[in-house]
C-alpha cells in the first residue's frame, strides 16, 4: 500500500512538472508569433510548417526504424493534421490582431468545445458540476472579450477580430484534442506524432499556396526573423512531443489546468517586455477561468476516483480468495486426476 502510494505520487509530480514545460514552451510559442507580428511578418501556415517538418523528421525516423504498420487508417490521420493545421493558422494569424494575453487566455475555449464534442458526439457523461464550471469559464473568457471591446476604440489593432480568430481556432483544436488524446490513450504516442507531422506538412504546403505566397514574397528575411521562425519551431515541437504524454498520464483535465500557468507568462511577457499595461478586467477574467476549470477539475478527480473504486471492488470481487474456490484448468501436458 505504502509503495503503490509513493508511486502515485511520484507520478502527480511528474504529470505536475511535464504539465508546466507544456506551459513553458506554449507561452515560448506566444512570445515569438507575437514577436513575429510586431515584425510585420504575416505567415501563420509557414511558422506551423516547420514544426510538423520537425516531427515528421524526428518521429517519421523513429516510426520507419521499428518498421510497423499503421494502428490507424491513413485518412483519419488526415483529418487530425487537417483540423489542427486550421487551428494553428487561426490562432497564430490573431496575432496580428490581438494582444498576447488575450490570444493565450481565450485558448481556453477549447474546453468549452471539448465538452460539448464529447457529451454529444462520443456521449460522455458529465456532472452538473462540470457543467457549471465550464459556464464559470465561459463567464471568465466573456470578460476578456470585453475588455478587447473597450481596448479596440483607439488602437490600430482589431482586438476583436483577433479574439474571434482564436474562438475559431479553438473548435478546430477541440476536434484536435481529442482526437490526438484518443490515439494517445489507445494507439502508439510516436505513430501518432509521426503522422501528425507528415500529413501536417502536406496540408501546410497545399495551403501556403493558395493563401502565403504573395507573404511570403514580400518577407525580407533577417538574422533576427530566421532566429524566430526557429524559435517557434522549436518550442511547438516540444509542445507537441510531451503533450500526448501528459493527457495519457493525466488526460485533458490537469493539462488544461497546467496550461494556465502559461496566461500568467503572457502577463509578465506584456507587462516587462512590451512594457504594456494589463487591463485590470484581465485579472478578473483569469480568477474566473481559473475558478472555473478548479471545480471543473476537482469533479472529473472524483468521477475518476469513483470508476477506480468500482473497477477495484469489481475485480476483487472476482478474484478467488482461497484455493478451494479456484477453478483449477489442467496444463496441455498434465491429465486429470493421476
């Protein structure tokens, strides 16, 4: 009992700390595409490029080298890179538009349509509870909105617009969601990345040359934009690669809870490198969010911690509790009764 409980433990910090690097290397993320809009710089298909390049190269390796074949049919591969590439595009595209904590904080949205998606698609069964606190997050997110509303009377800036960007974004990242933590949970992590990855760099490419060519050809490209391309890359890879980890270890729940910690590096970025002014509504609006995803979370730990009970009870329940009751099946070589 004593070791089974170390263990979980254990595994609590290491969900906690692997959660916070997601956190890190999201509002790393945020910082760059920011910064790659002050820039002038409007490429969002091109910046995601590079990061689904990376996994394809790194998991596609990995993937080659164990020379197995999909879990998964192709096409609904697909349809994950397809809907997490418009997802992408979006949010990154609202840069141009918003401000760095608005675009972080309304990321949480795709709780909301994560939800939704689940209760009336896949028919999981949610609490009054959780229901409420998705309301209380959605209060908080209707606040930032706000907030943006009155920002956008007098700057060059469409907050707004930004803010229905990554609204949008979000409902393709709910479909994402969930769909990469089903693979996650059930399938292989690295035929999943890998995957990911390549049908990620197809779409992007088809898309580039439809919606980014004229971007790109006005791009004058400098020492300091490559280094944020890169930067950029680099931190959505390992997004990307420790994700799948914490929502098998976890699932959505503590993940979506980790990532608040990134909104409040969005604070500081604001605050101490653009040397902005965060609207006091902003604070509001993150302690309602939080509040919100809390008693979300703290129910979905109890329906957890009640399935585990039964699942227990029912196996104990099963199992034989003295050799008379075992039903003993004879070995292939033994014969009964010799």
């Amino acid at each position: 009992m004593g070791m089974g409980s170390s263990k979980r433990k254990w595994n609590l910090v290491l969900v906690l700390f692997l959660g916070q690097l997601v956190s890190l290397f999201m509002a790393i993320g945020s910082l760059t595409s920011s910064l790659i809009a002050e820039l002038g710089v409007d490429a969002p298909l091109t910046q995601s490029l590079f990061t689904y390049l990376s996994l394809a190269v790194v998991f596609g390796s990995i993937f080659l080298f164990r020379r197995q074949r999909l879990l998964v049919p192709w096409y609904w591969y697909l349809a994950l890179a397809i809907v997490d590439v418009q997802g992408n595009y979006l949010v990154v595209k609202a840069y141009q538009y918003s401000s760095i904590t608005s675009v972080t904080l309304l990321d949480c949205w795709t709780i909301v349509w994560v939800v939704l998606l689940t209760r009336f698609v896949i028919g999981t069964r949610y609490s009054i509870y959780q229901f409420f606190g998705a309301a209380i997050c959605v209060l908080g997110l209707i606040l930032v909105i706000y907030s943006d509303a009155w920002e956008s009377s007098g700057g060059a800036k469409k907050p707004l617009l930004g803010d229905v960007l990554v609204i949008a974004g979000t409902v393709f990242f709910a479909f994402s969601n969930v769909g990469e933590e089903f693979c996650a949970k059930k399938k292989d992590i690295v035929e999943v990345l890998a995957m990911l990855g390549v049908f990620g760099v197809l779409t992007s490419l088809f898309e580039i040359s439809l919606l980014e060519r004229k971007s790109l050809e006005s791009i004058e490209w400098s020492a300091t934009l490559i280094l944020l391309f890169v930067g950029f890359a680099l931190a959505m890879f390992m997004f990307y690669a420790v994700v799948p980890f914490v929502l098998k270890m976890s699932g959505a729940t503590l993940f979506n809870l980790s990532l608040l910690t990134s909104d409040m590096w969005a604070v500081v970025i604001r605050i101490f490198f653009y040397h902005q002014k965060v609207d006091w509504l902003y604070f509001v609006a993150f302690g309602v969010v939080a509040a919100g995803l809390v008693i979300y979370s703290v129910n979905q730990h109890q329906i957890d911690l009640n399935h585990c009970l039964n699942s227990d009870s029912s196996s104990s329940a099963a199992i034989p509790t003295t050799d008379a009751e075992a039903n003993y099946e004879p070995l292939g070589g033994e014969v009964s009764g010799s």
